[in-house]
C-alpha cells in the first residue's frame, strides 16, 4: 500500500521536531494537536513510510523534512490568499519575519480559527490543517514552524528565501 501525506502528517511533525528531545506519548501528541490519537498513529506511520520519520529512533528526519517544506509544500499543500479579515497571525506576520518585514494590512496573512482569538487583521488564508491554530496557540514554537512553511506555501521569492533561512535554523538545532 502507497502511503500518501496528508497535511495534518506535516503539522505533526512540525510539532515533533517544536518538542526537541522532550518524552512524548501518541496520546499527548494528539491532545496538544486536538486531533485524535488514532490520527496521530496514522500520521506517525506515513511519515515513516515517506523517510520522513525514525520509528525506531522516535525522531523527525529533519534534513528530509526541510527538503520536502522547501522545495515540495507549496505545490503538494499550496494555499490562496483571501479577502482581508481578523484572525491569528501566520505566515510572514508572526515570528522571525514579521520583525524582518513592514507589513499593512493588506500584506499581512491570518487563520480565521474558531476558538481562537482574532487579534489581527490581514489576508486570511485556510491553515495546513483545520486545528493547527488552537494547537498553535498553545504552542509558540509549533506556531513559528507553522508560519514559516505558511511562507513557503504562499510567499514571494524573497519572503520563501528568508523562511527557508529561518527553518534551517530550527530544523539544525
């Protein structure tokens, strides 16, 4: 049987790799992602069959993720700039590179997310996956990993650039 990604197998392991060498559970995992711990099971075992995961090992290939985020996310999991709304920042608004940009609000790029607090008005776009930003308010490193690959689904040239700088960082630590 093929294994297919799916967007919510990326969200986990970006989760993954914003826990670093912390013990976790499949249980854990799936509450701070509220999503269900078969799912994260699933997700887990694609990830292995894409070499994108270390079942042995528990560990992210963080080489072959940055790989796949850099060159493949946007055209695998592309996402399309929408009407001007409040939500929770992502992409180039939020993180190492909102401090790099000036952004108006026509530049910036939000989630709308229920249950979490709109605090931004900008361009909406549909996140990786629909619970990634209650698990990224939670989250402040899951919630930096996710707004560099929003960057990299949806940014220009220079803006995809700097993510990529800013998730080798990340991604080498």
């Amino acid at each position: 049987m093929a294994a297919h990604l799916k967007p919510q197998d990326l969200v986990l392991a970006l989760k993954l790799v914003a826990l670093g060498p912390a013990e976790w559970t499949q249980p854990g995992v799936a509450r701070t992602l509220h999503v269900s711990a078969g799912e994260v099971n699933h997700g887990l075992k694609r990830l292995a069959a894409c070499h994108l995961y270390l079942a042995a090992e528990r560990r992210i290939v963080r080489a072959s993720l940055q790989e796949l985020l850099v060159s493949g996310l946007r055209y695998v999991f592309p996402a399309q700039l929408g009407l001007i709304g409040d939500g929770m920042p992502t992409a180039f608004s939020v993180g190492p590179l909102a401090g790099q940009l000036r952004l108006g609000d026509e530049d910036r790029v939000v989630w709308l997310a229920s249950g979490v607090a709109a605090t931004v008005r900008g361009r909406v776009i549909d996140p990786l996956y629909p619970s990634a930003p209650l698990a990224a308010a939670e989250d402040p490193k899951l919630h930096e990993l996710l707004a560099l690959a929003d960057t990299l689904r949806i940014g220009r040239a220079r803006e995809r650039a700097m993510a990529r700088t800013e998730l080798e960082k990340r991604l080498a630590a």
